[in-house]
C-alpha cells in the first residue's frame, strides 16, 4: 500500500508526474500539495480509472500536513525553474540571451525547500524523499540538514533526482547508433551532480557501446550534450521555463524503482545524487576514487527496501572521465557547502 505525495503539483514538471504517478498501479494513495490549483489538479486526474485515491491540498487548513501524512514516499519539484535572463530575483532585458545556471534558483528554492522539508520531517519523516527542486546539489543537503535538526535524518532515504541526465544519455546515444528503438534498454551511468560540468556521464560503461569510428570529438561534444541538456531545453522553451514533461518521465522512472525496491524486488539500480553515509563504508571506497572528501555524490546506487542498500563506487574510467570527475569536484564542493551552511546559519 504506497501513498505517494507531490509537493509543487500544480506546476510544469508537478503535474504531469501527477499523471504519472496516477497511472502507477503500486500507488493507492495520491496527494498533490501547492500553493495553487491543487484541488482542480486531483480533480481532473480523480476522474482516471486507475486504483490510486487522489486528493489535493493548498496551504490553508493545514494542507501540507494533510497532504504528508502517511506518506511513504514524497517528490519535491516545488520551485522555480530557469529561464533565459533569469537572474534569481527577475527578468532583466539585458540578459535575455543567457541561460542562467541552476546555482541563481537558490534564492527562492533554498527556501522552499526547507520549509517543505521541515514538513516532512514532522509529519512523515519515514517517508523516501525524492528532491527534484534545483539547484540539486545544494536542496538535497538542505532537506538532509532540516532533517538532522528535527533529529530525524537517515541517508538511506534522500534521495536527489539525476534521472533525467540518464534518460538524456540513453536517448543521444541511440540517436547516434541511428535507433531510437534502442533508447529503453540504454543504460549509460551518469554520475557526480545535476549541473554543468558536475554531471558526468561515463560512457565508456555505456551497455550498448558507441560506434568504432567515433572521434575523440564527438565523444567531447556527446558529453557537453548530456552536461547541458538542460540549456537545450531551456533555449527551445523561449521563456517559458526549463524541461518539465522529459523530467516527469524521469522522475516518474525513478520513483517506481524506489517504490519497487521498497517492496521488495531486488537488483534495482540507478543513479542517484546521495548522501555518502548512507553506505556501509561511509562512502570512503568512492571518496578514495575521487580523491576528495565530499559528504554527497551521484553515482549508481543499489536500491532495497530501506532505500540506499550500497553506493556503488566509479569503476574503471578512462582518462577523460576521470578528468570530468576531477572537474566536477570543485562547484559540487561549493554547492553542497552552500546548501548546508543555508540551514546552519538561517536566512
Ligand atoms: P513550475 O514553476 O512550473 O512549477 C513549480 C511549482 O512549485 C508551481 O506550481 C508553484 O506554485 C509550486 N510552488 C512554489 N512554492 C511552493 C511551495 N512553497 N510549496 C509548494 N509548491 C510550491 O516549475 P517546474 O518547471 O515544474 O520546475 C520545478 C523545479 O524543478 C525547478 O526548480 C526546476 O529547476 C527543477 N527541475 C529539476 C530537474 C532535475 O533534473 N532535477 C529537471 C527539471 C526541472
Ligand atoms: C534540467 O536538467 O533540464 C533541469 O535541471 C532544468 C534546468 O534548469 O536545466
């Protein structure tokens, strides 16, 4: 019996992971919290004949703790996205060309974030944690501190949503083996975070191997495809926000995994953006790979029915790779520091 909750469910990523997440069979319990149009929202999706009972919520009247309790499992794409010329506080003229990086969202986010988080952590601080919210790499350590202050944190079930740089992988690499049909059954580990150059894919371990004759340019230019998808969807968009329908599919994809895990069926991986003491070690098997003490990191994660069950450490990378890791370190360091320091010291 799985009740599901969305925080931020009227919103472009929010609504159609509603839909999604409607059309779950393992989920019997649906509830969609914003600060708007909730109702309206589980109204329309009410009407789907499938099992899931759903209900919506605005703040009023209690509406987030409602929403949250009994919740086993919670999807936070709460927030505002990126948009050309965004600067974190309003559109300026001046800078419409640019597509702003996901850091400038942490003005509005951080905070939202910790509001729901502290929400969650006294109504349902059980329930698996799935932040989608950007910038990632800093919300996930935001809600993984409110959790500690409410004394309630267990790594094992926070989780930062990286599926959508996996689904990116797997959908340019069958475009370039010249099937789409291919793109299901792709498994291409993205790892590091979810911005930029902290998102590293690694496709030498790609399960369906790049063409022979595939130059070390192309291979470049594939992985700054991955790195900023985002900003290819954010341009394509015109204004009008950031990717929000391939997101819901991803973060759809990554909550079955969880919900499936957590019943019980074994041998289900991803990747995923966590905190490293959620594994047996500490994490100190991937710190010793990457050279460098960081308390969260997205790699490939073995899931069961307490959440994290292993991190899976790098493996064998080739020089590249390794060189996008090392890359990566510094802006995952500052962004994760950000993201703790936020609820250390208050705004
Ligand atoms: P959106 O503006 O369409 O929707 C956000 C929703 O959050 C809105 O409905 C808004 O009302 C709601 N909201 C705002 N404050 C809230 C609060 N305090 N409580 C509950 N709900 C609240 O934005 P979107 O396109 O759906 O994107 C949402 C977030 O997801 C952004 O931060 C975006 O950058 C991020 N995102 C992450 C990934 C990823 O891979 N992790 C991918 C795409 C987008
Ligand atoms: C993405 O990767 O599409 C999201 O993180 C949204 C964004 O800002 O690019």
């Amino acid at each position: 019996m799985t009740k599901a909750v969305v925080l931020g469910a009227a919103g472009g990523i929010g609504q159609p992971l509603a839909l999604l997440l409607k059309c779950n069979p393992l989920i019997k319990e649906l509830s969609l919290f914003d600060i708007v149009n909730t109702p309206g929202v589980a109204a329309d999706l009410s009407h789907i004949s499938t099992p899931a009972k759903v209900e919506g919520f605005l703040p009023p009247d209690d509406g987030l703790k409602k929403a949250l309790t009994g919740a086993d499992i919670v999807v936070i794409p709460a927030g505002v996205p990126r948009k050309p010329g965004w600067c974190g506080v309003r559109w300026h003229i001046d800078c419409l060309p640019i597509v702003k990086c996901r850091d400038d969202l942490f003005k509005i986010n951080a905070g939202i974030v910790r509001d729901l988080a502290t929400g969650i952590a006294t109504v349902a601080p059980k329930a698996f944690v799935l932040v989608i919210s950007n910038p990632v790499n800093s919300t996930v350590p935001i809600v993984a501190e409110v959790f500690k202050k409410h004394g309630v944190f267990d790594p094992k079930r926070l989780f930062g949503v990286t599926t959508l740089d996996v689904v990116r992988a797997s959908t340019f690499v069958a475009e370039i083996l010249g099937d789409l049909s291919l793109a299901p059954s792709i498994s291409v580990p993205v790892v590091g975070g979810h911005s930029g150059v902290t998102i590293v894919p690694l496709l030498s371990q790609s399960s369906h191997s790049l063409p022979k004759d595939f130059s070390e340019s192309s291979l470049d230019t594939l992985t700054k495809r991955v790195q900023f998808g985002g900003d290819e969807v954010v341009k394509a968009k015109d204004g009008a926000g950031s990717a929000t329908l391939s997101m819901a599919y991803a973060g759809a994809e990554f909550a079955t995994k969880v919900i499936k895990a957590v019943n019980g069926e074994a041998g289900i991986v991803a990747p995923s953006f966590v905190n490293l003491a959620a594994d047996k070690d500490g994490g100190d098997a991937l710190k010793k790979e990457i050279g460098k003490n960081l308390d969260y990191f997205s790699t490939l994660v073995e899931l069961g029915p307490e959440g994290v069950a292993k991190i899976r450490t790098l493996g064998k990378l080739t020089s590249f790779e390794e060189g996008l890791v090392q890359a990566a370190l510094p802006e995952l360091e500052t962004s994760i520091n950000k993201g703790v320091s936020f609820i250390e010291t208050p705004k």
